[in-house]
C-alpha cells in the first residue's frame, strides 16, 4: 500500500488544480510504534510547510467508524490547508523536506492523501409546519 505521493501522482494534483487553496486530506493508519516517528515527521514537516504558506486545521485521533466496513477505521486525521497546489508540490520537491520523509513513510501502514477543494453547502430548506 502506498503511504507517499509518487512523481506520476504530483503531475496529475498539478494537471487538475481548479485554483485557489487546497486542503489535503489525510487519513493515517499507524505500525505499532509509529505514532513516535510521525509526530517526528510532523515536526519536520512544520517547518518546511509553514513557511510555504501551510497551516494544519486539524490533528486528530480516529474514534468509533459509525459508517464503515471492517478494517476500514483510521487511526489518525490531519488536514492541512495550503495557498494552493503549487505550494503544496514546491515542498515535496524540496530536498530539505524530502530528507525528513523516511519517519512518515516509517510511521504508516496505510494512508490516504486526498485533495479537496471548498463549496458551499446549499441554504436549509424551511422547516415544513
């Protein structure tokens, strides 16, 4: 299973940015032990993204999956928002970045890193009497 982003994978985030910022999804699932090295990486990782622009919104343990198959809970949720995709690629390019990695692919088991782009939900309906 795949816990990082690939060259080919890079290329098609750039190819489909609709503009504007991007918040990153990610859902982690951990080895044991590596819930250490991903706060490691995490540090690492603030220190290159946030000069870049990046802000996390939220960590998060994972709780009870109330709408999920076996298997399919997560451990952790990080979503971090950029300025907009370009930033995002410019930090996984940078080697000085690149040199912290190895905790969070060491960390993870399993993860997904999914762009998101913001919409807005439509207006409530009024309440029927």
């Amino acid at each position: 299973m795949a816990v990082d982003p690939r060259g080919r994978d890079l290329k098609t985030f750039l190819s489909d940015d609709p503009g504007g910022p991007v918040v990153m999804l990610n859902l982690l699932r951990f080895r044991p032990g590596g819930r250490e090295s991903y706060a490691a990486y995490l540090a690492h990782f603030r220190a290159h993204a946030e000069h870049r622009g990046a802000e996390i919104l939220y960590l998060g343990d994972g709780g009870t999956a109330l709408v999920a198959d076996d298997g399919q809970a997560w451990d952790a949720v990080l979503l971090v928002r950029y300025p907009d995709r370009q930033a995002f690629s410019d930090m996984v390019a940078d080697p000085a970045y690149q040199e912290g990695t190895h905790l969070r692919t060491e960390a993870l088991t399993e993860a997904v890193l999914q762009a998101t782009a913001p919409w807005t939900p439509p207006e409530p309906r009024p309440h029927a009497s």
